[in-house]
C-alpha cells in the first residue's frame, strides 16, 4: 500500500509532497496560461478549471510551480511582452493586448513597476547597436556630427 501512495506522490525537494493528480491539474492550468496569456486570468477561474476551491489552489499552485498564480501569470505575461518589443514591429497597445491587458496605460504602468522601464524605452535600449570597441575613431565621429550641425 505504501508503494502506491508513494508511487502517486512526488517529493519538491523541500519537503513537500504533492500527488501526481495535483501535478497534472496544476501543470494543464500552466500549459492553459502559457498557450493564451491574453485571456484575464483569475484565481478563481483557474482553480474552478482545476477543479479546487481558490484557496487550496493557491496554495498547491504554489507547491508545484513555486510561485503564486497571481506571480506566475505576471512574470509570463512581462516576458512575453518583452520578447515582442525586441522582436517584432508590433504596437506597445498590441502588445498590451497580446498579453491580457485591456489598456495601454495600465500596461505601461505596470511594465515600468516590473521591469524598471518604460515598454517604449525598453524597446529602444534593444534597438540600439552598442558602440564598437576599437571601431571607428571617436574624435572624426564627433568631427563630422559637429561640422554638419554647423553647416
């Protein structure tokens, strides 16, 4: 008997043990997430497809993932919006969409708080080249600048 329950049953390394059937609810509500992340996600709405009550959700959410729903659905939705501003030519309120927002300035706001920066501005640091090392000669670069702003 107690090599079946240890056969449904798997150690998280920290002492915890979680059962095979809340890996598996767990891991098809990540992969939920994860294949629609402009869909608003809930706790509640995630645990009523995991079938669990919000509260023991939460907290086995948190077992086998490591993290809070709440985190999780934030931290993938700021990396997959910072993938598409290095990426591809879409719109910041595009982008805003994509990843479940339903306005532009909630996004920006909330982008600023996680990553440390405007979307806008991040877009830009990952547009611009990084100035050669021992490349061209900086003096006959500053030369030229200068010269045609004075023409």
């Amino acid at each position: 008997m107690i090599d079946i329950l240890a056969s449904e049953c798997t150690d998280l390394g920290d002492g915890t043990i979680t059962s095979a059937s809340h890996q598996r609810a767990i891991e098809d509500i990540v992969q939920a997430v994860k294949d629609d992340l402009a869909h608003p996600w809930t706790i509640q709405e995630m645990a009523r497809r995991a079938s669990y009550s919000p509260f023991h959700f939460a907290r086995v959410f948190k077992e086998v993932v490591g993290e809070p729903p709440g985190r999780f659905v934030t931290r993938l939705r700021f990396s997959r919006a910072k993938n598409l501003l290095e990426t591809t030519p879409l719109t910041v309120a595009q982008i805003c969409r994509c990843v479940g927002y339903a306005g532009v300035g909630t996004f920006s706001s909330n982008f600023r708080t996680y990553i440390g920066q405007s979307p806008a501005a991040y877009r830009l640091e990952c547009e611009t080249p990084e100035a050669p090392l021992g490349g061209q000669d900086d003096d006959q670069t500053d030369a030229s600048s200068h010269s045609s702003a004075l023409a």
